[in-house]
C-alpha cells in the first residue's frame, strides 16, 4: 500500500460533538474528530468534512440573515410526527426528544465560523487540503421542518398511497412550489407560482454555500433519483404492474431537475442514490441514471448503500454498488460505511457489525475496469458517522475502523475478479428510450443477480459493454467467468465476449430471457424458442446442490416463475448440441432453464419474490418466496458457476439456514476471500479452476474436490496453495518467519496426498525456493536444510507440483 492509497477520506458528522460554538469548543472538538482517524487520514491525499447541521432546510430558508436562528438536527428519534411523514406507529419513545437539556441555538454566522474552523484546523494537523460539505435530505427524519411540512407540502411525494401504498414522505425533486411572497436568498421578491424546486434549491444553495463557505453539497436518501428510495416500487412500478406508458414523462421530468439545479448551482455535487440498482431504479422509476451522470459536476457515482446493517441484504448492497460503478461521471468511486447513526438510537458498529469488519472488506474490495481496461478501486472513503446519537466521539470507532480500512488497502484488487459482470449500462438506457415498455428487464435481471449474489456467487468486478472492447485489447478479463444478461448478447458486445470464449480461457455465463439475445447469441448458449411456461413449475436438474444435514429435504419444492417480474415466461427449448443442466416441467410441457455448450453457459432466471398486493393496512411488500416451499432460483446461477470449474457451495443445518455472501478477488497474483456469514452453523466448500484453496492461517477439510471451512461472521483469507487430490483430509496452510533474511515471504502447508498442488506467488517475485515432504518438517532457524530453487519452474507467478505427499513449505523474495 502507498502511502497516499486514497485520494479522499471523509468524515461525517453532526454537531451534537460540539459543547458550544466558542471558537475554544469548536477548534478542540475539531481537533478531536481528525485525531481519531488520524492513521487513516493520513492515507489520503485529502480530507472532507461533511456536516449533518439539520435536514436541508437551513438551506430552503436561507434568507441572507447571519443572526437568524436554524432548527438544528438537536433529537433522537422522528421528527415530523405530526404531520403524518411516517407509516409505521408513532409512539412516544420513538418521536424525537433533545438529546441533552441544554441545547444551544444555532444561527447561520455559527455555521460560517464552524466550516471555517473545521477546515484550519484539518489542514493544519494533517497537511492535505480539507473540504467541507453541506447537506441536502429529502425526507422527515433528522429535523423539523416547517417548510417541507406545513408551508411547501406540495413538493412532498405523500399523494401516493392509493397506488403505492403507505410510505414515508420525501421531496420530489421534479416538483413545483406555490408562490411565496417571503423573501429568500435567491428570490429577494418572493417564490413565483410554478417554480420548479430544481430552480428553487439549486439558486438557494449557491448562495447558502458561498456565504457559509462550504465546498460542496451531499444530496441524501435517493434526492435527485428518486423520491421512494428505500422501496423497490415507484412511479414506473406499482407492485401490481409496470406502467411503462409513464417512463418518458418520469425520465424527462428527473432530468428537468438536473438541468434546473445545476444552471442555478456552480458547486460541485455529491449524490447517496437509492438503496437499489442501476436496473431497478430504471424499471420501477424510469431513473435516467446514464443521463444523470452525463449532467457534469459529480465527483463519484452513488457509493454503497447503508442499509446492510437495517435489511441485512448484503446482495442488493454488492449488485447496486456494482452497477453504479459500471460507468463513472468522473474518475473515480467513493466506500460508504455506517458506524454509527447521530439521529437515532442504532448505531452499527457497535450493535448490528457487533465490531466485525464483514461490510469493510466485502464492498471494498469491488473493483471495475476502466475505459482502458485497467482495474480501478474505490478512490474516497467516507464514515456515516463519526458520532452517535448523544454527540459522543468515541476512539475506539476511528482506531478500529479505520485499522480494517487499512488492511483491506494493503490486498486491493489489482486484476478483475474470477467473476466479472458484464453490464449494459449504455443498452439498458437506449433501450428505455426506444421502447418504454422494457425496462421490466434491467429490473427483473438486477434482481436475478442480487438473488444469485446473496446464494452466494461471488461476482467482484464489473465492466460495462461501453469498456469491454478496451478490457478485451488489455488482455484484463483472459480466463474469467464473465456473467452477463442476455440482453448484451448482440452485435458488437457478443463478437468481444466470442473472441473471449474462443482464444482467451474465458467462460461466459448468460442469465435472463433468450429472447433478449440474438439469433447467433442464442445459438451459442444452445437453445431456441417455443410457447412459454409460467407459475408453479418443477425444476429437474443434476447440478450439485447444497447438502442439507437436517429438517425436512428440500426436494418436492416448485419454482415459481412470475412472467410480470421476470421478464416473461419460459420459453427456452435445448438445442442438439448442448447439455441440459436444468429445465422446467408443467404436466408434459418441458422447457430449458439452464444449458452448457462448451465455454458458453446459460440460466434463464426467475423473480425471488411474488408481486407486492396492497394488504388491510395500506402497505405493499415484496414477499420473498419461503424456501421450505420454493426452489431458491437465484442459487441456480452459482450452481451452473460450479459446472465451468467454479464451485462455491454449502453445508447448512436445514433449508433455511442462510449462506455466505462473498467476493473472490485477485491481489498479487493470490486469490482473496471476502464475506459475510449471516449464519455461522453453515459451511462453505470451495473449488476454483485452480483447484481447492486452502487459506492461510485456517484449517480445511478437503473431500470430493473441494475444501470445507467453518467461518465465523467475517470472511477476509488469503488463497496461495490450490490443492487437488484423491483423498479426504484436513488440509493446513500457515505463515512462516521468513526465512533466510533475503526472504519477504514463506507459507508452509500440510496433509497433502499424492496431491496436485499449485502454488501461486508474486510475478514481481525474484527469488522462490521449494522444501517437500520430510524436509518440511524441520525447524527452517538453524537446521541444516538446502531449499530447491524452483524461480526458473514459475509461469506467470504459478509453481505446478505433482505428487505432493505430507508437507511443503515455499518462500520467495
């Protein structure tokens, strides 16, 4: 790792930290937030500060008095209760309450004189430039808010609940405001009729962050995408149906924001996004995000969402985050972590993370390629928040946060993952353009690959068809699995991904509808077209499955296959020359649900859960289809990933017992391990085209091809020994003192048998030296041992070793 690895750290906080705005209690506080993360400040080439003052509207009412008061974000709990902002039950335990006694007021030349600090002290403790960021919210929760609320509830997206059902209230950023004859910073005479609110915001917050001095402004919670963020239905999706009659108005309408705002502000900009994905935002909200990018001024696309530790759907984490990166607005792409939370009571390090670095490593160590094909990692980190919810700054969060941060900098991806997702970015948006009604296919497959992500299919990078020529000629995706929707199989994207297949060791797996694909893409994955199936079907396959050690045996379940959210029914036939792996039975009707043919690989997918029918109190939910009941789909995917020499599967105590959700990674030419283990009863079994990893530092029960681990929450493990053998056996990998001197590395792995056994080491490396069997065994400090030197025996970094028995130990420099 350099010692700039990170061209930006942020930090965000509220100001509850603050005692007072005495200029000794703001430079002391100050001094204390950029000290506790000191170690991994100084790991970036510059520091942000962003600052959770209310929930936006200081910069709604900004009227260009200093000495005017601000509602400050000063509780714990709801805010707005009392103008029904919120579905759930209101009680008072959860409404907001002061967080201590004594609140200080706030007025605006309190503001100018903190973001004025924060930034001389940063800049003098740490040496890099500090900037200082404003915030935006939408929605109801952080402080109250009159104007949203009681003066301008016509921009609040609240007139939905007959079509969408109850939902919490946010902004509509393609809204309109009454008129307004108060003056305001930018409407000196008033707000006229029929202001849209992209004028109206972007013209308050240029002068609100001129006169405060700010850097730039953060639009929370989806703002500028969406108004229903945190739910998958929206204005192009109802639960019920897809209205795709409304995807040119919602489209035009968002980018009519965009355009609005951004004439007004000359700041730059910086965006949360939903809780989704590319595709999702596209199908049930008709989100131009293409376009969006494309409007200028935004460092980073959407980082990772937050909500992990609320939903536990570390899957739609991964593919949302993913897909955003695909295409990029600027250079680079900003990690997002919750430490804790300054509005309420939650705060996830502590309670939900239980201090384990699972949502660290796994969304860190995504990567995409670039427009030259080179791999390209998170460039900002940022730490929702800094403080809790009593304004508490506590040392240990920094120090141990930002220690997980760094090691996970030290085995960045430096080369695309083993699985690499194919993105059409730019198809999905044309698409969209030309044909309204399909965007119910973005939507449908984002959702296939996040089911297939939390079944445990460990997809690290992404490229977009717009980059894969670039990845091609570089030579970045030469023998990776490369999982691609249908819809890329055409023209020039299905050549490039041929050209793979055919000459560069690379392996494609398809998912989605055939009929998305052309004619010859169809005829490379095998199959055909007929009348479709649909409903409860039966799936027959001879994929290898997960072993299940305990209550009732999950054969007998159907697959359900709703045509409305996936993408139609199934209507695939299997061609002569390719292998069935899975199909789909009604009666006597029979039809493909999985092929091989050669390096080409085919799933058609099917929707995990069921349509979202408003129930007796006014709520619609996308039910998750019960898998004591249901064929889990989304596994089938990893399961074909199985059959093209890539085999992640588990051992779990009954059908319900939840798997890993994981990430494979290349760094210095070993493989890593990331994940989360949402339930530790369960076991993981690994085969790689390499053969069966053993990680260092953990022990393995290798049978049957693959190794079987017993992880706890966090997966993070390095890979350099791949093993194939005969015999079942525990299996060892562990590091040595290097040894001699001139060494920087020696691993010594045991219980091998008549074993295959590569072992993969830097490219960089100059010097490597090999002891077997006996001579593994002795003490390396002072035993009279004579390593072979194997350097001249390395090709690209890998040492192949026949007839491996007992030990073997490997070192190089």
């Amino acid at each position: 790792m350099s010692h700039r690895s990170l061209t930006r750290v942020g930090l965000e906080t509220s100001l509850k930290p603050f005692p007072s705005w005495s200029e000794g209690d703001l430079e002391s506080t100050a001094a204390t937030m950029f000290d506790q993360w000191r170690d991994l400040l100084a790991a970036a080439e510059s520091a942000a500060v962003l600052l959770w003052i209310s929930d936006g509207s200081e910069i709604l009412e900004w009227n260009l008095d200093l000495d005017r008061e601000v509602t400050w974000a000063s509780s714990v709990g709801f805010s707005n209760t009392e103008y029904g902002a919120y579905p759930h039950a209101v009680t008072p335990d959860n409404t907001a309450q002061p967080f201590r006694p004594d609140v200080h007021p706030l007025r605006y030349r309190d503001i100018h004189r903190l973001v004025a600090t924060i930034r001389r002290v940063g800049e003098r403790m740490l040496g890099v430039p500090v900037t200082v960021g404003a915030t935006f919210d939408p929605g109801p929760e952080f402080a109250t808010s009159r104007f949203k609320f009681e003066e301008h509830p016509e921009i609040v997206a609240g007139d939905d609940e007959e079509r969408l059902g109850k939902l919490i209230k946010m902004i509509r950023a393609n809204s309109v405001l009454h008129a307004d004859e108060r003056a305001f910073a930018g409407y000196p005479d008033g707000v006229p009729e029929g202001t849209s609110f992209g004028e109206f915001l972007g013209r308050q917050a240029a002068s609100y962050l001129a006169e405060m001095g700010f850097d730039y402004l953060w639009l929370s919670n989806g703002f500028g995408f969406s108004a229903y963020s945190w739910t998958p239905l929206g204005e192009t999706y109802n639960g019920d149906e897809f209205l795709s009659d409304r995807v040119p108005e919602v489209s035009a309408t968002l980018q009519g924001f965009w355009r609005a705002f951004l004439r007004e502000c000359p700041f730059p900009v910086e965006v949360r996004g939903t809780n989704f994905s590319t595709g999702i935002d596209l199908g049930g909200d008709a989100v131009p995000t293409r376009e969006i990018y494309a409007a200028g001024r935004f460092r980073n696309p959407p980082p990772n969402s937050p909500w992990g530790p609320l939903n536990e759907d570390f899957g739609i984490e991964l593919s949302g985050y993913l897909s955003r990166i695909a295409e990029v607005p600027s250079d680079g792409f900003l990690f997002r972590f919750y430490v804790n939370d300054p509005w309420f009571w939650q705060n996830p390090w502590w309670d939900f993370y239980n201090r384990e670095p699972f949502d660290i490593y796994l969304p860190l160590n995504v990567s995409r390629l670039d427009s030259r094909g080179v791999v390209r990692t998170a460039s900002d980190v940022q730490f929702l928040s800094i403080d809790t919810e009593g304004g508490g700054l506590d040392a240990r969060a920094g120090r141990e946060v930002s220690g997980h941060v760094l090691r996970a900098l030290e085995s960045a991806p430096d080369a695309a993952g083993p699985v690499v997702w194919v993105y059409p970015f730019d198809e999905y948006a044309d698409d969209a353009v030309a044909d309204p009604s399909s965007v119910r296919h973005p939507y449908f497959e984002d959702w296939y690959l996040t089911a297939a992500i939390n079944a445990g299919a460990p997809v690290n990078t992404v490229v977009s068809t717009r980059s894969l020529a670039a990845a091609v000629a570089a030579g970045s995706l030469d023998g990776r699995i490369l999982v691609v929707p249908t819809r890329a199989l055409r023209g020039r994207v299905l050549s490039l991904l041929e050209t793979l297949a055919s000459g560069r060791g690379a392996r494609v797996l398809a998912y989605g509808a055939a009929d998305r694909a052309d004619e010859r893409g169809r005829s490379l994955l095998g199959v055909t077209l007929g009348d479709g199936l649909e409903g409860d079907l039966s799936l027959e396959t001879t994929l290898d499955s997960d072993a299940v050690v305990s209550g009732p045996h999950p054969l007998g379940r159907v697959l359900r296959h709703s045509s409305t959210l996936s993408g139609g029914p199934v209507r695939e036939t299997a061609t002569p020359d390719a292998t069935v792996l899975a199909s789909v039975r009604s009666g006597s009707e029979v039809r493909a649900y999985a092929t091989r043919r050669g390096s080409w690989a085919w799933v058609r997918g099917s929707s995990t859960f069921d349509r979202a029918p408003m129930d007796d109190h006014g709520f619609r939910h996308s039910r998750p289809l019960d898998p004591r009941e249901f064929e889990e789909a989304g596994a089938v995917l990893g399961r074909v990933l199985g059959e093209l020499g890539l085999s992640c599967r588990f051992t779990r105590r009954d059908i319900t017992s939840r798997v890993a959700v994981q990430s494979l990674h290349h760094h210095t030419d070993a493989t890593w391990l990331n994940g989360y283990l949402a339930d530790t009863t369960t076991r993981v079994r690994y085969r790689l085209p390499l053969g069966a990893p053993v990680f260092t530092g953990l022990e393995a029960w290798y049978a049957d091809g693959h190794t079987e681990y017993s992880f706890g929450k966090t997966l993070h493990a390095e890979a350099r020994i791949f093993v194939q053998q005969q015999d079942a056996a525990t299996l060892t990998c562990r590091e040595l003192p290097p040894y001699p001197y001139s060494m920087t590395r020696t691993l010594k792995a045991t219980g091998f048998t008549d074993a295959h056994v590569t072992v993969t080491v830097p490219r960089t490396a100059t010097h490597v030296t090999l002891l077997r069997d006996d001579q593994a065994t002795l003490n390396l400090i002072g035993d009279p041992v004579t390593p072979h030197d194997v350097t001249p025996d390395l090709a690209d970094g890998r040492l192949t070793l026949p007839h491996v028995t007992g030990s073997l130990v490997v070192s190089w420099s």
